[in-house]
C-alpha cells in the first residue's frame, strides 16, 4: 500500500469556479507568464508543459485548506514578481570541506566560475543538467519530476519553468568521502525577483554521499523576492544519504521549498534542517519508504524573529515492515514571529514492526511570540513501536538566576541557554566548519536576547 503524502494539495474541481478560486488562478496564470524558457522539443519540454497544464487548474492555497491553516499566503499574492534574466556577480564563502566538489546558482543560473568540481571518485557525476552527456540525461529522465507530490501547486510551478537542475549521480557502491556543497544565491535588483532552484539526486544501491544544500542572500540590501525550491533524493538499496539543508534568506524574502525523498530497502537518509527564515518560509519534507528496513533520521531547528513565519510540514510514509524512524525538530521564537510545525507519519497495516517516534520542541523568547504544533501519527498496523509529542516553553527564570550567581549578566545567560538549545540539532550536522557557522550565526542574533 502506498500512500500520498500531500493528498490536500490536488486542487478540489468542485470549487474552481468560485470566484476568490479566479482571483487565484490569474495570479498564477501571471507567475507562469513570467516564466521564460526555452522552446525546445522532447522530455523536458513535454514535462513543462504538463506542470504547467497543472498549474493552469491549480490555486493558491489560503487558510481555509487544512495544510495551510496556520500560514497564510496572502501577503505573498500582493506582489508581482519577474524573472531575472542578467547574471549578477555574487561572493561566496566557500566550506573548507566541500572546497572541490561544489556547484553555485545565482537567481537560479548556473555559476560555472563560483564552482568547483575536481577529485571526485570515479561514477561520481556533479553538473547542471546542461552540461551532462546525452546518457547522463537520460539517467536524470527516470527520475526529474517522478517523485510522490509532483502535482502540488508550487513543485507544479517549479518544474513549469524549468530551465537547469543541479545533478548528483552516484554510481552502485561508489562512497564519497567529502561532502558536495549545492549553494543557491539570490541576488536582488530594483523589482521583485523570482528563482526556481532544482536539485535531483540519486545514491544508487550501496552507495554513500553527504550533500550541503544552502540558500542565502548574495547581499545585505533587503528586498522582496520568492525562491520557490524543489529537491528530490532517490536513495537506493542500502545506499546512505546525509543530508543538510541550510536556508538563510533576508527580512522581506519568500521562501517555499519542497524536499522529496524515496528511501529503497535497507537505506538510510538522515536530514538536517536548519531554518533561519525570511518574511515567510515553508518546508516541505516528504519521505516514502519503498522497501522493507529503512532508517530516517529528521532532524529540524528554526530560528525565528521580528514578525517573520516559518512553516515546517513533514510528511513521513512507512509502507513496509522493520522500518525506523526518528524525528526532532525545535523551534526558538523571538519578538512577534510566528512558527508552524505539523510533523505526519503514516504507518498503515503491512508496515508491521515499525520503530517510530517524533518529538517538536519549542522555545518562546517573548510573550508576544507564537507557535502552532500538531506531530501526528496515522496507525493502521496492529505490531508497532510509535510515539509522538511536543513541549512548549519559555527560558527558565531559576537557570538565567543561577548563571548570573557565576558572573554572567543576564544577556549573556540567554544566549548560552539559547545556544544550548540549538546545539543539540547544529552538532548532528557531520561538517565541523559548518557546524561553527552556525552556531555562531546563533551567538550573533541579537532578536533572540531581548524580549
């Protein structure tokens, strides 16, 4: 039995014709205008057009819709956003551990000179899509667009405007012993700018990768702009997958992603997701188990302010028997932001013998700062191991009281309990310079010290 793990999102035709729906409808119908690609013919061109057919019938969702309930997209519908068609010139701070096997996107264009790919392990293929052989792409053919939820309505978008993809091919058995850096870079102008980042990879049976997928500003400069991200992972027969999903986007930012993942027997994917938002941001991580005795492995932090939203939805469909899974994700709210956190798994009847758990922790930093959580569990099967639940709670007065008894002023005791809580997903990240980033990216937010 499988199961469709976005089955809200396929539009309900028996509203279409409202007229709110039409209002919605002219808004994508106007997003796709702006999508500009090339006429070409064959696969990828008919895979366009049928997103793009998709699209055509789909709507924006709003709050009425049990997915989006607690997000609200409205904002984001006020804006007209345009493709940037220019390559602009962007800096990078390259990770020393990734230093020769990285590719770089500016607004969703290629780089070749901010990349570097060298000293990879033979049957290791790392490209964008245009620069692959004619077998490579036939490889990539099996896979784009083929992954459960293809027919949402911003993954149908995404791949309406396809035009690159960043490709990571793993051949049978192949173990890369560094990880590949996969950065994106928005560089804003003087209008509102929309990016579609694509990644695909395949770990073919016994293979093993470690993958840093990062999204950041290429500039201090706050602007509106939208990066709508799709990634899919097939990970094969006792192949291994570590995989960090880094997302640092500017106060006026939209950020909607989609990560999909097929995990086949005896695999193991482990994500780490770290979320340090926009004005708006929403993940959505969907994994589908495809054989017996799987592993996953989610962990999850954002760190929010001002009057920011973060969005994250996670969908986890264990089909078959001896399957695992554990998931963690936290949430550090300051100011007025708002975070969402609605974590399902689905385990119905043949998946017997299931080892499942899931936990969301939440830290408000200010009375005035919100959470909205639902962890979620759909049992069928009669001969399982499965538990669920989330905290929410505030920095405890007694532990700012006992630091600042050792000589540390109450601004300091935030940020070291602060900090503390944010350790324990940052150092599960298997990239030690990364690591430091982060946490000092952590230290250095002053919005999460002061109520």
């Amino acid at each position: 039995m499988t199961i469709q793990v976005s089955p809200s999102s396929i539009p309900n035709s028996d509203t279409v014709m409202t007229s709110t729906l039409l209002d919605r409808d002219a808004y994508l119908t106007e997003l796709l205008s702006q999508l500009t690609v090339p006429e070409t013919e064959g696969w990828l061109q008919e895979l366009r057009q049928r997103a793009a057919n998709w699209v055509r019938h789909s709507t924006i969702p709003t709050t009425r819709e049990e997915e989006w309930r607690f997000t609200d997209l409205s904002a984001l519908r006020q804006v007209q956003f345009q493709v940037e068609t220019q390559l602009k010139q962007a800096d990078i701070s390259p990770i020393p551990e990734a230093a020769n096997s990285r590719l770089v996107f500016v607004n969703g264009v290629y780089a070749p000179e901010l990349s570097a790919v060298a000293d990879l392990p033979s049957g290791v293929v790392v490209s964008n899509l245009a620069k692959l052989s004619v077998g490579e792409q036939e490889r990539v053919r099996q896979y784009l667009a083929q992954a459960e939820g293809a027919q949402e309505v911003f993954t149908a978008l995404n791949t309406a405007g396809l035009t690159d993809v960043a490709v990571v091919l793993v051949a049978k058995n192949v173990v890369v012993e560094t990880p590949i850096h996969l950065l994106f870079i928005s560089m804003v102008g003087e209008v509102a700018t929309i990016s579609q980042p694509r990644c695909l990879v395949v770990a073919e049976g016994g293979s093993q990768v470690s993958l840093i997928e990062e999204y950041t500003n290429g500039t201090a400069k706050e602007a509106v702009y939208l990066t709508n991200a799709v990634t899919e992972i097939w990970v094969g027969e006792n192949a291994q997958v570590s995989h960090t999903r880094v997302e640092r986007k500017g106060g006026e930012a939209f950020h909607i992603g989609k990560t999909a993942i097929a995990q086949a027997r005896d695999s193991r994917y482990t994500c780490n997701a770290i979320t340090f938002g926009g004005k708006l941001s929403r993940h959505n991580l969907e994994i589908l188990q495809t054989g017996e005795q799987t592993e996953t492995i989610l962990n999850g932090l954002t760190i929010i302010a001002g009057k920011q939203v973060a969005d994250t939805h996670s969908a986890l469909a264990l089909n078959y028997p001896h399957g695992t899974s554990k998931q963690l994700h936290k949430c550090i709210v300051g100011d007025r932001a708002h975070a969402v956190f609605n974590g399902k798994v689905f385990v119905p009847k043949p998946a017997q013998l299931t080892d499942a758990a899931q936990l969301n922790r939440n830290l408000l930093l200010s009375s005035k700062a919100r959470v909205d959580t639902k962890p979620q569990l759909e049992i069928t099967a009669d001969n399982v191991k499965c538990a669920h639940g989330a905290t929410v709670s505030q920095l405890e007065d007694d532990e700012i009281f006992y630091l600042q008894s050792r000589g540390i002023d109450e601004n300091d005791a935030r940020k070291l309990l602060i900090n503390a809580f944010a350790a324990e997903i940052i150092t599960q990240i298997p990239v030690p310079s990364l690591q430091e980033n982060l946490l000092n990216t952590v230290t250095s937010l002053k919005s999460l010290t002061t109520d």
